[in-house]
C-alpha cells in the first residue's frame, strides 16, 4: 500500500526555506530565501490536513485551489500542481513571493490555529512556478484562433497585466500604455530585489510581449497620449494606472533638502539594480550610503525602505512609528527580517517638525500613546505632552502610503466619475466604470493594497469583457 503522502502535520515541523544569514543578505539585493529542494517541497506540503473547509483557499483574494496543488506537489506530479495554480493566478511565482501570507492564506490554515505551525503556502506556491520555469512548462498565452476586438489598458502593473493576460489568450488585440520604460509598474520599481529579483518580472513580461501583447512605454496618458485617443483606438479601454500621489506631513520644515518620498527613493534603487544612470542616486541625493536614515511610517513600503538604507551601506536606520509594533499595518514576517538586519524601530512616535539649516539636521520627534479606539476598533495615538526630543539625521525617507491622481483633471476626461477620496469608481463585479467600455481596476479603485487584489480585480474586468463580447455575438447570431 502507497504511503499516505499528507497530515504529516503532527509529527512533521514547520520548516521554511533557508534564510540567508543577516550579515550575508545585508550586503546585496538578492531575495533572502533560498528555494526548496524536491523532497523538502514534497515534505512541508505534504504538511497540509486537506481539511473541508479550505480557510487558506477562501481566505486568498484569488481563491488560489491551494489544497490540490499542495496534495499534487506531496505526490512528486510537480506540472499538474503548477497547472492548478496558474489557472487561478497569473503570476504564482510573484504571489509567492510578495503576498503577506501571515496575513491571508498561512494565517487562516486550520493546522496553525490548531498550535502546529502554518504550511508554508508561499514557499510551496514560489517553488512550484520557478520549476515550471526551468522545465519549460510555462508557455506563451498564444491564442488559437484571433479576435478583431481591441483593449487598450493604461497600466502596466499586476492589474493590467493579469488583464491583458486572460484577454490576450481569448484572442483579443492588447496593447498595453505605461509611464515608465520597462512594464511592472511597482513590481519593477517599487519593490526592492531583496524581495522580488527583477528577472522574476522581466520573464514574465518578456512572456506576455511573446504571446502578442504590444507594450508602448514612456507614455504619459494625458501628455504624450490623451484619454480620447486610446478609447477612440480601442473598444474597450482599462484604467490600470496603480496610485502614485505620495501623502505629504504638513510639519515645520517638510520642505527642507534630504527629506524624500519613499516612491523615488525606492524608483531610485531598484534603477541602479537594473545599471541605469541614476545621477539622484550618484549624487548622493537618494543614496542612503553613509547617513543616519530615518524613515517616517509602518506600512510594507517603510519596510522596504529601511532595510534597502541598510544595504545602501546607512550608518544607522531608525523607523518612527506612532503606534506599537502590535498595530502597525507592514507585514510581521518584514519586520522581523528588517530587526534582524539592524533597523532600529521606535515606536510610539511621530515627527513634530524637522530641524534644518542647509539641509535637514535631525527630526523633532513627539512621543506617543494609545488611546481609545477609533472607528475602525484600533487605539488612537494621542500624543505625550512635554516628552518631545530631537532624531539627529543626514535623510528622512517619508513613507505614509499613497494616494490617486486627479486623471479627471490630468486626462481631460471630467466624465470619469471619482469617489471622495479621489478614487475612480467602478461597478464592484464587473469593474465597469459610468462611462461604458471603460473598466478600472486595482489601486486606482481600491486605494493603495496588494498586488494579490489587483491581479483579481484585472482577471475579474477580463471575464466581464468577454462575457460582454459573448453576449453581444449572442444577440448578433440571432
């Protein structure tokens, strides 16, 4: 009789792929992980209790079908697990290695609530698409028959990508509009290669130009392109533009020099990863080499930040946060590599102010404490009266999230319907805006989130589209 492959969860221990060693990992950008061997991946999948009610599946934006692929990787049939897995995500190599999994899938797998630690869902995930990789099991999405109809898609990032995926390999003609010069929008430029090696992206894009999607980069809608143009091109047009407006402190002397956003900060690093000229980079400007960093917000993108200033060669890296640890919204797996690298996070804090003369000197820190909770339940910081002091620092990096662009205003379109918050809105099933044939999707309708939701919500309009083309041949044929 075959040995039972899973429920090795009692007397098999949760085991994550080696973590390169601190000392090692801060010195370069390459992603921290190593990869799992075969027998290992088979190991701690084989972990899973393929329990009846999947909390990992319906916790996963994408409702990934992660108990099968898991049970398929156990059994060693490694292109049929990574078949079930792209079915549902058009990128499960990115996913598995960005998605905060203590957040969704692993943190609501049964055996972790039971004391046994979490299957490693992510790992798992990332090995199984990196061997589709190698094998040669990934293809091109080359449609078998083509399709007059054409998408244009503003954006470049996960949303329309997974987009022009799905609409690609039904037959449609794509042609995808972006502002920078190589596609990813923040998997290219946002994310640092200690988390997302930029080759991952490139093969991926690379893989999407292969099946016949055109890619126009440097184009800025509203300036190299206007709005008018690309819906009068195309039949259906998705507004994929991500959101990119930094929030602002409006606190005495925010304008001095050497007080940067984290998007060009980051935009500037992973620039001179990829051997571009960067002259901000090389003039020192947003190169942390050297200086006393401080960076001002708790969010995934402060993490990014503090621990790319550690690998920039940063004398020191402190993180201010104005709650505790047990309330910051980064992702707790971060924070813990980040401590491990040599940031130092003071919590319970906010800037007051900057001190400067030519450029910033320091930041004048208030102390902070929790009170009571606001309307989303977390404790409301409330400042410490007379517990203020000074931060010395060379950079301040402010990290406080983003915020949508006006595109009514910077497209020329007044009839694209925007919610209070600068949002656009869109029909929440099917993404279709007020304006027909016009979808959005992602961060520009969500606000700033996850990559795994804008991939959903791309792959999401793609079916309405093509439910829509369905019916309307319907209505033809009779």
């Amino acid at each position: 009789m075959a040995k039972q492959p899973m429920l090795k969860f009692v007397s098999l221990p949760k085991e994550m792929p080696e973590k390169r060693p601190p000392t090692l990992r801060k010195a370069d950008f390459d992603e921290i992980y190593g990869e799992y061997a075969r027998e290992k991946a088979a190991e701690q999948a084989g972990r899973c209790s393929q329990c009846g009610v999947p909390y990992c599946q319906s916790h996963c934006p994408l409702h990934n079908n992660i108990p099968d692929w898991l049970k398929l990787t156990a059994e060693g049939r490694l292109q049929e697990a990574y078949e079930i897995s792209q079915a549902t995500n058009t990128f499960p190599e990115i996913c598995g290695r960005i998605c905060p999994q203590d957040r969704l899938c692993e943190g609501n797998c049964v055996i972790e609530q039971s004391g046994h630690g979490t299957v490693t869902i992510g790992s798992v995930e990332k090995y199984i698409t990196d061997t589709a990789w190698d094998q040669g099991w990934v293809k091109p999405g080359i449609p078998s028959v083509e399709r007059t109809e054409s998408v244009g898609i503003i954006g470049a990032g996960p949303g329309g990508l997974a987009a022009a995926d799905m609409l690609r390999r039904a037959g449609l003609q794509v042609t995808v509009y972006d502002r920078y010069d190589r596609a990813g929008g923040l998997m290219t430029y946002g994310i640092p290669g200690f988390k997302l090696e930029k080759d991952v992206v490139m093969r991926r894009t690379q893989q999407l130009e292969d099946a016949g999607i055109a890619f126009v980069l440097n184009c800025n809608v509203g300036e190299t392109i206007s709005f008018d143009a690309i819906r009068g091109k195309h039949d259906f047009v998705i507004i994929a533009t991500g959101v990119y407006k930094s929030r602002d402190l409006n606190a005495p002397g925010v304008g001095a020099d050497g007080i940067v956003r984290a998007i060009d900060y980051l935009t500037a690093s992973n620039r001179k990863s990829f051997g571009d000229e960067v002259p901000e980079f090389d003039s020192g400007e947003l190169n942390a080499a050297g200086k006393r960093i401080v960076v001002i917000g708790g969010g995934d993108t402060a993490m990014d930040c503090v621990r790319t200033a550690i690998r920039q060669g940063a004398e020191s890296v402190k993180c201010l946060y104005r709650r505790d640890k047990a309330n910051m919204p980064g992702s707790q797996r971060e924070v813990a590599n980040a401590e491990e690298e040599g940031v130092d996070f003071v919590w319970l804090s906010a800037p007051k102010g900057f001190v400067a003369s030519d450029k910033v000197d320091g930041v004048l820190v208030q102390k902070m404490r929790l009170g009571q909770p606001d309307a989303t339940g977390r404790q409301s910081p409330e400042i410490i009266e007379g517990a203020d002091y000074n931060e010395p620092a060379d950079m301040v990096i402010k990290a406080l999230g983003f915020e949508p662009e006006d595109l009514p205003v910077l497209w020329g379109a007044p009839e694209l319907e925007v919610t209070r918050w600068g949002t656009i809105k869109a029909n929440f099933r099917t993404h279709e805006t007020q304006i027909p044939d016009v979808y959005a999707v992602g961060d520009i309708v969500r606000g700033a989130s996850l990559v795994v939701w804008a991939i959903r919500d791309g792959r999401e309009a793609a079916e309405a589209i093509l439910e829509k083309l369905a019916m309307s041949g319907a209505v033809a044929a009779e």
